[in-house]
C-alpha cells in the first residue's frame, strides 16, 4: 500500500482537516476508539507472537521475517494518520495477497517449466523414486521373520533387526554393517524372536515411531541387503539401479544398462531415447508457448471455439441479467401480495447446491430417459446435435444463474431511493420515463461492473461443460474439440488427457487465455469510468 | 468530540471472536468426532499419537470402500496400539494422493485400481512391496498390479465385465451378439422391454465397457511388447483390423439395430435393466448389489461374441491397497498391506461390502460356495487382458471413445477412427 | 407449468400482458398500459395482476427441476429412472437412510458453520474495501479494481497443486489452522472475500450521493461515522445479498473443500453428497436429491431471516435526512 493516496479526504477535493479528525492517530481520539484500537493492535500482536512460534521453533526464518515485517506494515497503517484507503484495504488484502495472489503466481511461473505428472519433484526425488522402485528380492532367498529391537531406549537406541531363518529357524542379528547369529534368543511357535539379552524388542506401536529408521536401515550380505518388509518380516533384496554421481547416470547393475541425466527434459535418457517415467521439473523456458501455438487442432478451432466461447459467456450473462432484472421489476411493487414466497421460490435455484443441480439437468436433457423429452413427447437428440447442445448448455446455465441477477436487482431497486421515482408521479408514462433516467442509470453503476465479472466468470466456466456434456457432442473428424468445448475445458482436456496432468502446459495455456480475456476486461471497464462519476 | 469509532469496536469484536471462536471450533469438532464409532480420527494428530503410545497410520479411499475397511482397520489399529484413521476422497483421489504425495501430506496407504500404478510410479508416489505369497493370489490379479517387473500392490479384488440377463425376459444366455440383438428386438417390438441392451455407450464413448464386443470383432487399440506389457507406441486404433470391427458396431448403433445407444450413460444404465426396460446389461459385479435390491431373477454369463468371431473378452480391473512412499508411517503401512490386508478374512470382510471376486483363492474359494456369480463371473472374464497401468495408455481412451460414440450415433467408420488415431498420435508424441 | 393466471382478467389485457412478457425490455413498457386502457385507476390486472403471472412463470421455470429432486427424494426406489416429475410415492426411506447411513448432521453444521463464518467475514472486509474503492481516490484505484477482477479469473483448478502445499506446510505450522480444521477453510476462503463482492457494493456505494458523507464530513463526522453511520445503513439491502451470496457460495464450493476435507465428520455437505453419488449415482439418486435438498434448507432460512432487509426500503428517508 506504498502508493496510498494523498487525498484523503475524499471526493470533493475538500483540504484536509486538521489532522485527528479523519484519521486514525492517537493524539484527537475518543477514548473509546483509542481503547478500540489499542485492543486491535494488541491482538494483531498477539496472534503475530502465536504465530511466530512455531517458525522459530522450526527456524522458518524467511516466514518469520515476512511475518514480522507483516505486522509492521500493519501497525503502520492504523497508527498513522494521514492515508485513509490502506485502513480499509488492508483486512482483505492480506487474505487475498495470501490466498489468491501467491498461488496464481507461482502457478503461472510454471509455465515455463515442465511440472505435471512424472516431472513433479526435485532431481533428487526422481533418483529416490527410481532406486527404491529397483529394489528386488534376491532370487530363491528366504523370507525372514523379523523382530525390530533397539539397544537400550526403544525411542532412541540404535536400531537391530532380530532375525530367524525360516528353514534353520536359527536366530540371526542385523544391523548397518551385517549379520551374525544372535546368542541367547528366545524363539516362539511361529519363528519370531521374542526376546534377546541385552536389547529392548519393540512392539508395533513404538516401531511405528521409528518408522523412517526401519526403512533406512539395511543389512549388508553377500548377495544383496535384507530389509524390512513391514515391521514382522523382512527379505534380502538389491538395489538394480543406482545413481552414479560420476556420470551423472543411472546404472542398472543386473543388465549393465545406463540411462544419463538429461537436464532439458529433466528425464534420465538412454541412448534410443527412452526415459525413465520418473523424471523431475526442470525450467523449459518458452517450451510450452511454443507448444500452444503450434498446436494443430487449436489452429484450426480457435477461432470457432473463442466465437462459441463469447456467445455463451454473453449469452448467459445478458440472459440472466435482463430476465434477472424484467422479474425484479415486476415484483417490485409494494403492493403485490405473496412478494416473500415469489421471491424464494424464484432463488430457489441459487440455492440448491449447483454440481448437483448441473448433474440433475444432464439426465433431465437425455434423450431417451430425460425428462424433457419425456413431457414433451419429443426425442430430440440434445447432446448429439452440436446446436442443440450449446441450446442445453445455456439453458442449463441461464437456470442456474438468472436467480442470482433477480437477487441483485432487486437489492438494488431497494436501494434506489424511491421517492426519487415516485415522486415523478402516477401516471404511467412518466413512470416510465423516471424509470428510464433516473432508475435505469442508477441500476446500471451498481450492476456494470457486475456484469463484467459476471462474464468473466461465465467465460471460464468449466463446471457449466465439466458437469454436463464434457464438451460433447465430438464430431467424427475431430475428437478432440467438440460442439461445447469452451476453451478452458479443452485446456483441461489437453492438460490432463495424456500420460497424466501436464500442468506447465496448461498454465501456459491459460495464460494465453488469460491475457484474452483480461484484454476484453480492462476495454469494457474503462467504459464504466463514465459511469463511475455520475453522481 | 465524540466519535464512537463504530468500526474499531466492531473490528476488535470481530478480532477477539476469532480466536475464542477458533478455541470453539476446535473442540466442536473433537466432540463431534469424538462418537463411538470413530474416536481416534478426532482429535489433533499430536494428541492421538501421544494418546495410542504409537504412529498414526493414515489411509485414503473412495467413499465405498473407506467405509467398508474401517472396522477392519481400527481392528488393525487396536491390534498393534496404533491410531487407524481411515478418510475418503470422494473425486480424483489419485490426483488428491499424487498432488498430497508431492506436498508431503501424504497417506501411508491409498487404496485404489491398478491402472493408477503407472502414473503413481512416475510421481515416484508409491512403493513396490513384497508379496508374503505370490502363489496365493489370483494370478490375473498379481499379473495387473506388477508393473515394470515390480509388484506395487496388494491386491484384494477382481472385477471384470460380463452379460446380467433377466431371465424372466430371457431366460437362455443367447449364444452369440446376432441371437442376443434378435431376442432383445423381439423383447422390444412385443412390449415386454424398451431397449435391447444397456451397454453405457455414453454420449462420449466409453472403450471400457466396448471393448469385449472390439475385440470381438477382431479389432485391438494397441500392440504389445516382447514381454507382453501394453505398448502405447503402436497405436492400432485405425488398424484395418480395428476399422473392421467397429464396422461391426456401428451396424449395432443407432443408425443399425440400436443395441448400442449414446444415451444410455453411466448413470442409468444399471436402472434401465432394474428397472425391467432392458433384458440384458453389460456391467461388471458392482453392478450385482442394485440388481439383487431390485428383486429380479437374473444370471450372470460371458459376454456373447460376434457369430464367427474372436471370443468377446473384457479388460480385467484390480483394486489394490498401495504404500505410501513418502508416508510418515511407512513400516507401518507395509505391515498393515502386506501381512494384514493379505489374509482371507479382510478379503472376505471386503468381498461382503461390495461382491467382487475376492484376489486371495483362498477367499475366492471360500464365498464362492454361497454366491455362484462369482464363478460366472470369473469365466466371463477369461482370457482377458488386465486395463493397461502405464500412462500413456489415458491418450488413447479419451479420442478412442469420442470416436466410438460418433460411430454409434452413424458417422462414418474409417473418418472417425483416423481422426482418433491422428489424436492419439499427437498427444502420445 | 404455469398454473395460470391468478383471476379472471380481462381478455385483451391478458394478451398484451402476455406478450410483454415474451421479451424482457417489453416489460417496461407495461407500465403504460394504465394509460391506454383508460380506467382511471388501472385495473387490478394492469397494476398487480400481470406481477402474478410473471411471478408465476419464474416459479414454475425456477422449480421444474427442483421438482423432480423433490419426487426422487420421496421415491423409495429412489434411482434415476423410475423417478417421474410428479412423486410416485411419499416415502422418507430415503431421508432416514441419509440421516443413519452418513454423518450427514456433521456435514450439515460443518457447512452451516464455515459459510455463517465466512460468509459474514467476507462481507465485512469486502464491505470495508468497497468502501475506500468508491469514497477515496487514490493512486492505484482502478488498477486495483481490476487486478481484483483478474485474479479471480484465472482458472482455480491449476492453483490447486499451489494452495495444497501451501497448506501442508500451515498443517505443520499450525494445526488449528490446518487440512480438516473449519477455521482453516475459512481462512482459505477469505482470499476471495475481494473480488466480485467489492465490485458489487461499490457499485452500490457510487449510487449514494457523495453530498451526503461530505456534509457529515463538514459537521465534524470522521470517515468511520460516515462508513458505519451512513453508508452502511443506506446499502442494508446490498450488504444482505452479499452476505447471502457469499453464503451460497461458500456451502456450495466444492473444488477446495474436496481435497482439503478428507476425514469423514470434517465435511461438508457438497464434498459428502458428492461422496455419496460418485461413481454410482444411479443407485444413490434418492439419497443423493433427498441430501440436495436438506442442503438448500440453510439457505432458504437464511434468504427468510434477511428479506426484511433485502426489502428494506430503508434508503427513502436516508436520502432526505
């Protein structure tokens, strides 16, 4: 909030009042409003302090410093008393500078790397991923059952693997460096180790707690390593693949096989050019812009899928806002009797939980067990027919969100004052014209810039396709664009169809989308600027 | 001046609620959770695990199968002193554990289909485990769950689809797909049903559910390597073999005989035949529970091939219960899915919360005495090839089923499969 | 669907009434119709009556589906294809099964708890941001405004992974902040509190004539009397929808809450209906619409408990004091 205002006090450009009067500093406040405040900072320092607690316990310092300069920022604000906005801003921001703007903008620096399914991690996961999946068990070797026994305390000792060999049922004791007989061990019926001299035998709780320890721990032996199998049997497995640092390489010990780091694809590659599934993430730079553009299908549907894509954001958001309104209207008339059940048993819609509703419409548009061929008597093919899809698709939508608009119009007739308009008169020319002056325009600075959210959001409307056809009806020549698709959800498609989620890709994509739809945002609002002013 | 300073006040109200309110919140749900039947999932994960002396051992599954292994797995918990908390993703639990995986929340356990392997090994997301005994498996089943020359699961059913027929509509299994579309039009031009089939075509395809009557008809969607896994390189999609048989389908689609309709979907596809408007359903044992609530007689049989064609088999699913590889409670985890889940009791227990086809023989054997499906379904599923596990495999089913449902809603054959084909190709690269 | 019209009205009344309301602008002109039919008063059809029908028909296109939930609900079969529009039978099977079979009563104080929180803290500061967007001019207004726009249209689905790990760590950090905790639902909810709201009452706020906080100003009245003592009194009627929308918004959100709520009695109501039908929504459709429908409940009372303020009319004296 750096670039707070300098006139603070507001609209008319009147000069700032001596200071205290519209600020917020401590010198010229009531005592209520001082004491107000004093308990409102202090909570924000107390909860910076419970928050600062774990960080310093877990010496997070990056978070600690951004918290601490966080509270500063906001003991700042309320205590100065000259910029007013940021008092009022701040509250809301934090949460969306938190909870919106951080996670866009990582997702969006992903763009320009590989990160989806099999490039998720670091290079050092995908070598842990790879040599724990080649972890075999030695041909024809025993199973052992396995006791886990520590040296002395049985949350810190070091840990033993008490073995017993399932044909000699002979005790054996494992650690880091190998295996030798155990001396002195008791044996039950079933061949597990029950006791032995000298160390504590876990039980399965207290084992549970060394959890990581048991997995790390292996018993070298001439063929390979034993390891635990769980926490009452173990095998003698080896390792096939291993990273070899000195060639940057994984080696497969058993074939002699070798696949080398590739840091462009951030996969291990072999000379035919195989990769091994788990890769790591990697940055790609342009990669994925280059791959939108000259993506085939999207050259050849773009446009037709953009034109589809703004008729259905248009069409739902007029639709619902000019029946929306036309109902607001009518029921706007102090003496229309039943005015309370009208009105929830118009929002109804709104109310009942939209994924379910969605899925309801679905069924109620199939074409032979729906029910709007059923009481028509029609068999309209509705999700077969390209147009007849996009019909449902807006029906379905329009349903959905009409309610909404005939909620906000009608607060908004409400808080139109009436006398404004009543005051034009009774009769009904006249009322029109006060209606068209003086409500229409009213009714327009409130709900202008709803409209551009509103379509916003309609454009990028994945679950209005997602819930309801999938983008369906595909046509033969294409299966990958079809008659509904907005262009979200074929990004979705695309993002996540093949081999797993590729979400480097998709950001990218919805970037380019992103930008489209933010151009058409930014065009349309500036036109609300004239609005804006008309008081 | 007097200035009441509304805000503040309200602004500080507001601040003081929240943390008296977070303090209620918490103990809110620590009484609700608190109820007999869930008492360790309740409270804090620091307070249980101080509270059992032990770890926590978390597993995660869908809403079905999370209820019906939660007494089980609190028996588990008691058993070893730990704390079992069972929860349910209900949509996208692969993508919730990969996302959970990468996060480092994730579960010890995740219980889920075999075709997740292959993009759970990538994300580097599960284990392999050892199998105390390979051998007391169903081989069809620890064939699914082996992936890469690993076994990455337990498994602990196996499922497959095959024919459910109202035998009071038609009481002989019809021998071929010809005998079965004629007595499901006879059904239907006397009156007695409505559809010939429900085989959830869908209105976007679904290859699962097509794929007997394909194969069938001799067409395939993919080669396979030396060693027998799926190889999604050879894309056999629009093979001439492939334009062939959905040749063959398309004759049974809308514009044909309308045994196969788009809009018989996932959703109502299993009322239909319940409903007595269908003689006969594709579907698999899920299928099995509605039809017994529905009251109607019914027997189970292989899905009838093409007269002169290649046996009508279907892909073989496993569920199986996966370790964690970046669980907290790994050990644990091992123990609960390799030595615990691996016994016939829990198969059992599993078997009678959903009637599918128990992976231990022993299991297997021992319900099959009083639930003949079992066997029927079993034999349906002979020879099947097990839903490919590797990744690349999701390119192909996407286009593939697009262009099946445009085939049976009459577009043309080869048209629909080579645009399938070029798709594959491109996302596949 | 339309019940018909509420009293016998006159004949051509009935039809020019009835062709308004074919197209929305021609609604307005209906207010004309007094002139040309001539009756001094207007009839009470051209005054009130056609209010009915259009009121009727929005109900009946509003409740057609709902209907149909309503009938699957009361059917004890309670799958998708024996359900009809009209109820085939009045059994509560499925009610009772949702109630004993689910911990649908935690779902439902889950929902009602986190989207009374949120809903109501939401409105608050987007009450306080709209406020400081439509009284002050500063630098950074407009571009504020639409940044506030744009950040809520980027696709929510890809932030997931982000706002997951994000999370973790919170769960780490503090746990009663954290995954299956109400208040860290909230908390992540919060990051929309400014975004469409704002707009929306500042669209409201730019309606109140400026004169009015200037002259409060001029009397001596800091900007916490104007925010609190006029202009939040005067936009009663917005503040209300806000508070309902959030409301809806919040109970009705599933993407989040899906993943976020992963133990049984920490979900809420959309994430446990879902629960219920994915897979196998056939079966579970009876349940499925007799949940649909008790998770409307809250808001219906809600939408009862603030109409009064949503009907306000509260502004007509404002204006003139």
């Amino acid at each position: 909030m750096s670039t707070a205002t300098r006139e603070a006090t507001g609209p008319a450009g009147q000069p700032t009042r001596p200071s205290g009067k519209g600020g917020w500093g401590l010198s010229g406040s009531s005592p209520l409003a001082l004491a107000a405040k004093v308990v409102l900072l202090g909570m924000v320092a107390a909860i910076t302090v419970w928050m600062a607690m774990p960080l310093i316990a877990t010496q997070s310092w990056v978070l600690l410093a951004l918290l601490l300069l966080s509270a500063l920022a906001i003991f700042v604000v309320y205590l100065q008393p000259r910029y007013i906005p940021p008092k009022y801003l701040v509250p809301g921001v934090i949460f969306l500078l938190l909870f919106q703007v951080f996670p866009v903008l990582f997702t969006v620096s992903t763009a320009f790397t590989n990160f989806g399914d099999g490039h998720r991690g670091s290079k050092e996961e995908a070598i842990t991923a790879i040599e724990s999946s080649s972890v075999k068990r030695v041909k024809d070797s025993a199973t052992y059952s396995l006791s886990i026994a520590t040296k002395g305390d049985p949350a810190t000792g070091d840990l033993v693997f008490l073995l017993t060999d399932p044909k000699s049922k002979e005790a054996l004791i494992g650690d880091a460096t190998g295996i030798k007989p155990l001396e002195g061990a008791e044996v039950s019926s079933l061949g597990r180790v029950t006791a032995a001299e000298g160390y504590t035998i876990l039980n399965a709780g207290q084992a549970s707690t060394r959890s990581k320890d048991i997995s790390n721990l292996s018993v070298p032996t001439d063929t390979g390593a034993i390891r635990a199998q769980g926490i009452s049997r173990a095998y003698e497995g080896v390792k096939a693949r291993a990273y070899d640092k000195a060639c940057d390489c994984i080696k497969d010990t058993t074939t002699g096989a070798t696949w080398k780091a590739d840091g462009d694809r951030g996969s291990f590659v072999n000379d035919k050019g195989e990769a091994l599934s788990q890769g790591w993430r990697v940055n790609v730079g342009a990669g994925n812009f280059t791959r939108v553009f000259q993506d085939k299908t999207l050259q050849t549907h773009f446009l037709s899928m953009l034109a589809w894509n703004f008729f259905f954001a248009l069409a739902v958001v007029f639709g619902t806002f000019a029946v929306g309104l036309a109902i607001a209207l009518a029921l706007h008339h102090p003496r229309l009797k039943g005015l309370k059940i009208y009105r929830i048993l118009i929002v109804l819609p709104y109310a009942m939980p939209a994924f379910a509703m969605m899925l309801v419409w679905r069924d109620m548009f199939n074409q032979d067990f729906g029910l709007i061929n059923q009481l028509t008597g029609a068999s309209t093919n509705w999700f077969g027919n390209p147009w007849l899809a996009k019909l449902a698709v807006i029906i379905i939508q329009f349903w959905l969100g009409y309610p909404y608009m005939f909620l906000v119009t009608t607060g908004a007739l409400q808080s139109i004052p009436t006398d404004l308009t009543e005051a034009a008169g009774v009769d009904g020319a006249s009322k029109f014209f006060s209606f068209r002056t003086i409500t229409l325009p009213l009714l327009f600075v409130a709900t202008a810039p709803l409209l551009i959210s509103s379509f916003a959001f309609n454009f990028n409307n994945f679950n209005a396709i997602g819930f309801t056809t999938e983008g369906g009806p595909f046509p033969p020549e294409s299966p990958q664009v079809g008659g509904t698709d907005l262009l979200i959800s074929y990004t979705y498609r695309l993002a996540f169809g093949a081999g797993g989620a590729q979400y480097g890709f998709a950001a990218a994509m919805s970037l380019l989308i992103f930008l489209i739809v933010a151009i058409i945002s930014i065009i349309s609002f500036r036109r609300t600027a004239a609005l804006e002013e008309i008081n | 001046m007097k200035s009441t300073r509304l805000f503040a006040g309200l602004a500080a109200a507001s601040l003081l609620a929240l943390p008296a309110c977070s303090g209620g919140s918490g103990s809110g749900s620590s009484s609700s959770t608190g109820s007999a039947t869930d008492s360790a999932s309740g409270a804090s994960s620091s307070a249980t695990s101080a509270a059992a002396g032990g770890g926590t051992l978390t597993i995660w599954a869908d809403d079905k199968r999370a209820a019906a292994l939660k007494p089980f797995a609190e028996q588990f918990g008691k058993d070893n002193g730990v704390t079992v908390k069972v929860q349910a993703v209900s949509k996208d639990l692969q993508a919730a554990f990969v996302t959970a995986s990468q996060a480092g929340n994730a579960p010890d356990v995740v219980v889920g289909a075999h075709d997740w392997i292959g993009n759970m090994v990538q994300n580097g997301a599960v284990d392999p485990v050892q199998l105390a005994d390979e051998a007391a498996f169903d081989p069809q089943a620890v064939k699914a769950v082996t992936y890469d020359g690993q076994v990455y699961g337990v498994p602990y059913a196996v499922e497959n689809l095959a024919l459910i027929r109202n035998t009071k509509l038609a009481p002989n299994a019809p021998k071929s797909m010809e005998d079965l579309v004629k007595t499901g039009k006879e059904l239907k031009t006397s009156g007695k049903a409505k559809e010939i089939m429900a085989l959830q075509a869908g209105q976007n395809g679904d290859v699962y559910h097509l794929q007997p009557l394909v194969n069938s008809a001799g067409g395939s969607l993919f080669g396979m390597t030396s060693d027998g896994m799926p190889d999604a390189k050879q894309v056999k999609v629009n093979s001439p073999e492939t334009v062939a048989a959905l040749k063959k389908i398309a004759a049974l689609g809308e514009k044909g005989s309308g045994a196969l309709k788009r809009s018989i979907t996932a959703e109502n596809a299993i009322s239909t035949f319940t409903s007595g408007k269908a003689a006969y359903l594709v579907s698999g044992p899920w299928a099995i529970t509605d039809v017994k609530k529905a009251n109607m007689s019914y027997d189970v049989s292989a899905i009838p091939a093409f007269e002169g064609g290649k046996p009508a088999t279907p892909f073989i699913g496993t569920q199986a219960f996966y370790v964690a590889s970046k669980g907290k409670n790994k050990s644990l985890a091992q123990e609960f899915t390799t030595n615990f889940v691996a016994t016939p009791e829990l198969h059992v227990a599993l078997y009678k919360a959903e009637p599918r086809r128990p992976a231990l023989v022993e299991a297997a054997d021992q319900v099959k005495g009083s639930d003949a499906d079992i066997e029927k379904f079993k034999a349906a599923g002979e020879g099947g090839l097990p839903l490919p596990a590797i990744p690349q495999m999701s390119a192909i089913w996407e286009p593939m089923g697009k262009a099946e449902a445009a085939i049976i809603g009459g577009a043309d054959v080869q048209k629909s499969l080579d645009a399938a084909a070029a798709a594959v190709k491109k996302s596949i690269g | 669907m339309s019940s018909g019209m509420p009293t016998p009205a006159t004949g051509a009344a009935g039809a020019a009434d009835g062709r308004a309301l074919g197209d929305g602008p021609g609604l307005l002109d209906t207010p004309k119709q007094p002139v040309q039919l001539g009756s001094a008063q207007g009839s009470w059809f051209s005054q009130v009556g056609w209010r009915h029908i259009v009121a009727l028909l929005a109900v009946a296109f509003s409740l057609f589906p709902i209907i149909f939930v309503i009938s699957a609900a009361f059917n004890p079969q309670g799958t998708l294809s024996s359900t009809t529009l009209i109820p085939t039978g009045a059994s509560t099977e499925n009610f009772t099964g949702l109630l004993e079979r689910t911990a649908f009563k935690h779902w439902f104080i889950n929902s009602v708890v986190i989207a009374a929180v949120a809903g109501a803290l939401s409105m608050f500061l987007s009450a306080l941001a709209a406020y400081a967007f439509s009284r002050y001019r500063f630098k950074g207004r407009r571009p504020g405004l639409m940044f506030l726009l744009l950040v809520q249209m980027f696709p929510q689905f890809l932030a997931m992974v982000t706002i997951y790990i994000m999370f973790t760590r919170i769960t780490e950090l503090y746990p009663s902040l954290g995954f299956n905790t109400w208040w860290g639902l909230i908390i992540l909810y919060m990051g929309g509190a400014l975004g469409v709201n704002t707009w929306l009452m500042k669209g409201f706020f730019d309606t109140i004539p400026k004169d009015l906080d200037e002259s409060a100003k001029v009397d001596g009245a800091t900007h916490t009397q104007v925010f609190f003592g006029i202009i939040l009194p005067l936009v009663t009627p917005i503040l209300a929808v806000v508070g309902l929308l959030s409301f809806i918004g919040t109970i009705n959100e599933f993407l989040i809450a899906n993943i976020f709520l992963t133990e049984g009695n920490s979900k809420t109501l959309a994430v446990g209906l879902f629960g219920l039908v994915a897979g196998e929504r056939n079966n579970n459709f009876g349940i499925f619409a007799a949940g649909t429908l008790l998770t409307a409940i809250p808001t219906v009372a809600l939408f009862f408990a603030l109409q009064k303020y949503i009907v306000g009319g509260l502004t007509a004296g404002a204006v003139k004091g």
